[in-house]
C-alpha cells in the first residue's frame, strides 16, 4: 500500500514538474522574436553612466557601483557622455551608434 502512496505522489510530483516547464518555455519564448532589433531597455543606467562621464551631481537611491562600471566602460571607449538616453527601445542602428 505504501508503494501505491509513493507510486502516485511521484506521478503528481512528474505531472506538476512538466506542467510548470511547459509553462516556463510557454512564457519565455511567446514573441521572443519582438522587438526585431537590438535594444537596451535599461537606459536610465546609460543615463546615469553619461553623468559620471560629464561629473554632473545627480542623487539616485540605489547604490551607484553599476552606474559607475558602465560611466567607466563608456569612458574607456571613448564615449564622451553626450548621448541622451531618452527612450528605452530605441533602435540603435537607426542612430548609427
């Protein structure tokens, strides 16, 4: 009689573990495909990286150790800190960066 417990506990156990997979691909590749270019929806971060590039004062609640790696990566390339960063999702090819 245990084994049957067993038996079917396991069976559930498989059911619920497949359905939440099936679910989990489902979910991460519906319109996997959108948006049709390359794009950085963080741009709050570029912003905020152009700002410690341009020594602009500028108050941010969250500890500032990200903005600051990408302020200094985008120094270390050249980047001069004029970009505006305005709207996340913009196409950056369209913008010949």
């Amino acid at each position: 009689m245990i084994q049957n417990i067993t038996k079917t506990e396991n069976k559930h156990w498989w059911l619920l573990f497949s359905t939440v997979c099936l679910f989990t691909i489902l979910t991460r590749f519906y319109k996997v495909s959108e948006p049709d270019h390359i794009c950085w929806d963080e741009t709050h971060f570029g912003k905020m990286g152009s700002w410690y590039i341009n020594r602009t004062f500028f108050f941010d609640v969250h500890p500032p150790l990200g903005k600051m790696l990408i302020g200094l990566s985008g120094y270390l390339t050249g980047y001069d800190g004029t970009f505006p960063f305005d709207k996340p999702g913009t196409n950056m090819k369209i913008l010949h960066i």
